[in-house]
C-alpha cells in the first residue's frame, strides 16, 4: 500500500504536469482534425491528411537520431556551458542543418514542376516544407525536457499550435476562403513555423553560441561514438515513422484519399490511450537516464517498474470507456465513419499493449541497444510488408490494422527481451507488481547500466 501511495504521489508531483500538457495537445489535435473534417470536402479533407502524415513522416526521419543523441549523453547535472553539452548541441546542430536543407532543397522541384505531377501530389512540396520545420520542433521539444523545463517543451507545439490551427483553420473556413486541403495545410505549416522560432529563441537564450566552436573540446574517439550511434539512430527513426505513418500513407494511395481520411482519425483516437506512455517519455526518460548515468540498477527498475504499471493502467481503463463512446466520437468526424468501428477497436488493442510495455523502446536507444533494435526490426518490417500486403486484401482497413498490431506486439517484445537479458530491468507492466505476488524483486539486477563509470558521457 506504501509504494502504491507512494505511486499516486509522484504521478500527481511530476507527472500531472505533461500528462496534462499531452492530454490538452491530443485534445486539441482533435479538433483541428474535427475542424477541417467540417469545412473541407472528404476528398479534400483526405488530402490534408495525406500531405500531414507525409510531412510527419519525414520530419521523424530528417531529425536524423538527434532528438535520441541528445536525450543519451546531455549531462543536465552540469552546467549549460560545460564542454561535453556544447560539442553535443554542436552536432546535434549540424546533423539537423543535413536533414532540413536536404528537404528544403527537394520540395524546390517539386513546386517548381508540381502541375507536371499527378493532382494526389501537386502539393508534395508543402509536406517537404513541413517536415523540415516538423524535424527542428522536434529536436527542441527533447532538449528542453532534459533541461526540466516541460512547458517550453510542450505548450509551444502542442497547445499554442494546434489551438491556433483550430481558430484559424475555423476562421478560414467561416470566411469562405480555405483553399481545400493544401490551404489547410500551409496554415498548420506557417503556425508550426512560428511556435518553432519561438522556441529557437528561447533555446539560443540559453545555450549560447558556444556550441559552434565547441566541436575540438571532444576527443575524436567520442564524435566517432557520436556519428555511429546516430546512424543507428537514424535507421530507427525511418522504421518508427513508417509504422507511424506507412499505413496512412499506403491507404491514400491504394485505397483512396477518403479511406485515409478515416484510418488517420481511428488512430489519432487510439493514441489516446497513449498518452500516459507520451507523459513517461516527457519526464521519465531524463529521470531513467540519470539513473543509468549513475550505474543505480536498482533505482532504474524501480522506476520502470512503476511508470510501466501506472500507463498501462491508465491506458486499459481509458480503453473500455472508449469503447463505449467510440461510434459517437466517430459520427462527430463523419457519419460513414461508423461502419469502421471495429478497425477503431483494433487499434485501441494496439494502443493498450505499447502501454503495457512503458518505455521500452526509449529504454534500448539511451541503454546502448541501438544496433540489436534496427536489426531486429528491419526483419520485422520486411515481414510486416508482406503481412500488410496480404492482411489488406483479405480484410481491407481491419486486416491492415491488425498488421499494425502484430508489428508493435514484436517489436515491443524485442526490446523487453535485450534489455531483460542485457540489463536485467523488465519494463513491462507486471515488473511492479511482481514483488507483491512473488515476494521478491526480479533476480540478479546487478548488472552494470550504461553510461556507468564512463568519461565525455559517452555512455558506453
């Protein structure tokens, strides 16, 4: 009873603040997606969705690992000016410049000759454009969180953003001049622009210039270490935004621009389930790290224990209340949406087994598992197209979301496994309540954690 109160009250003290902070920001996503779904045509609303999801996609992708680098080897407990951190903003920074101006300079052709394209593209250079901006936001969000400060982190992108979106999306569409799907879409991608530059500010406030100088205070061996783990970081992130968004994308090419607009809706309502996961990634992996950082085995699996347990709590109860009021949210979108119900139902299942398993993933990149996950999921994903391929001509939008499921079940799965037997931390739900059913913690957890005992914060 001690350690459940002793649960509840970290939740509230630390955790209340980002779990609110992403409950508000799916929230709001919903209503953005609500409010063009109101003042756009299917077809067109189709194509907002479509040209989002690749803007995403790519974003993930052209951040290229540095979000996770950061998160890895920042040392919070130094000062902002201290060597090691200005070297790694320093790369950081130049790895960002590749991936954005890599996006910058292909959206250029494709506005260019974009009436030369098929009408389903015209606009791909809007979604290269946003993605770049998606890719910086991205990086900023996760060095402010090190940093603690969660409400630079969050409100900027997902309160100040999707809130203005929905006002000037409304607004548009009230006045008669939203320009279809695209119109919708460069609105997002200028008020993403703008919250980004804000943040951009806030972050050269602090962090200084120092960092673009910095790069020959670190020993070549650790920008070696540096650029290999980025690479396997990178290779990650392409796997992660293609099961984020494949299937998005997939729908409105083969399927149509209408059956996209629903699958995108059905799984932005089951990533609610998520959020208690969304708030561990906020504030728990800086928390988990340090501990890594300081070889505390035991405190790490404490923690882990207790984060996994608290989200997959969470996320089961929001589960069966969702099933209850799933048809009406779907009605609200779009009334031919609700003959999909069951694929919904599907994809809240997939969204409940991520919780069970907490941080799993985030708990492989910072543990030094980068290389294990990118080659246990490139075999997953070549499977996972074939199974999505013949799961789809079978069963249409349902048989495509249960390839989805089986894709997180297993690569979930196999992170438990490598950090079980490389770490000897079980970060699934059950690791909390094991103690209580069996009498003891789980064996031998002694083994070193990474980053323990190292120089430069290598964190090998």
């Amino acid at each position: 009873m001690k350690a459940l109160l002793e649960l509840a009250w970290i939740g509230a003290g630390r955790f209340l603040p980002a779990f609110s902070s992403r409950f508000s920001s799916t929230l709001l996503s919903f209503f953005v997606l609500l409010v063009a779904s109101h003042f756009l045509p299917t077809q067109e609303y189709g194509l907002y969705v479509f040209l989002f999801s690749i803007g995403s996609a790519l974003g993930l992708i052209a951040v290229l690992g540095q979000q996770i680098l950061v998160v890895k080897h920042y040392r919070r407990t130094e000062p902002t000016g201290h060597p090691l951190n200005q070297a790694l903003v320093g790369v950081n920074a130049r790895w960002l410049a590749l991936g954005c101006l890599s996006l910058l300079a292909a959206a250029l052709p494709l506005r260019l000759f974009a009436e030369r394209l098929p009408p389903t593209y015209h606009y791909l250079w809007l979604a290269l454009v946003f993605a770049a901006i998606f890719a910086l936001s991205e990086y900023l969000q996760n060095y402010f969180r090190i940093h603690g400060r969660i409400n630079m982190s969050l409100v900027p992108r997902e309160i100040v953003w999707r809130g203005s979106s929905i006002l000037l999306i409304g607004g548009a569409g009230l006045a008669g001049v939203l320009s279809g799907g695209a119109g919708a879409m460069a609105i997002v991608t200028g008020l993403l622009a703008a919250t980004t530059l804000y943040q951009g500010a806030a972050f050269l406030r602090g962090e200084g210039l120092g960092w673009l100088r910095a790069g020959h205070q670190i020993s070549a061996e650790t920008h070696a270490d540096w650029r290999r783990e980025s690479g396997y970081f990178i290779a990650n992130n392409v796997l992660n935004s293609a099961s984020a968004y494949l299937e998005t994308i997939l729908i409105g090419v083969l399927l149509g621009l209408d059956q996209a607009g629903f699958y995108f809706v059905a799984l932005r309502i089951a990533m609610l389930l998520t959020l208690p996961v969304a708030a561990i990634d906020t504030v728990g992996i800086p928390m988990i790290a340090a501990r890594f950082q300081n070889s505390d085995t035991e405190g790490a699996q404490l923690l882990i224990g207790r984060l996994s347990f608290a989200s997959f709590c969470i996320s089961l109860a929001g589960a069966l209340a969702l099933a209850v009021v799933a048809p009406f949210i779907l009605h609200l979108f779009n009334p031919d949406f609700v003959r999909h119900a069951d694929v919904l139902s599907a994809l809240c299942v997939l969204a409940v087994s991520q919780a069970f398993f907490g941080p799993g993933s985030w708990l492989l990149m910072i543990g030094g598992g980068e290389r294990f996950f990118l080659f246990a999921r490139a075999i997953m994903f070549v499977l996972y197209l074939g199974l999505l391929y013949a799961l789809a001509r079978i069963g249409g939008l349902m048989g495509i979301a249960i390839a989805g499921l089986l894709l997180s079940t297993a690569s979930n799965l196999a992170a438990w496994y490598w950090i079980k037997q490389k770490w000897r931390i079980d970060n699934m739900a059950t690791a909390f309540v094991r103690p209580f059913l069996f009498g003891g913690a789980p064996e031998d957890t002694s083994a070193a954690l990474p980053g323990g005992g190292t120089s430069e914060g290598a964190g090998r």
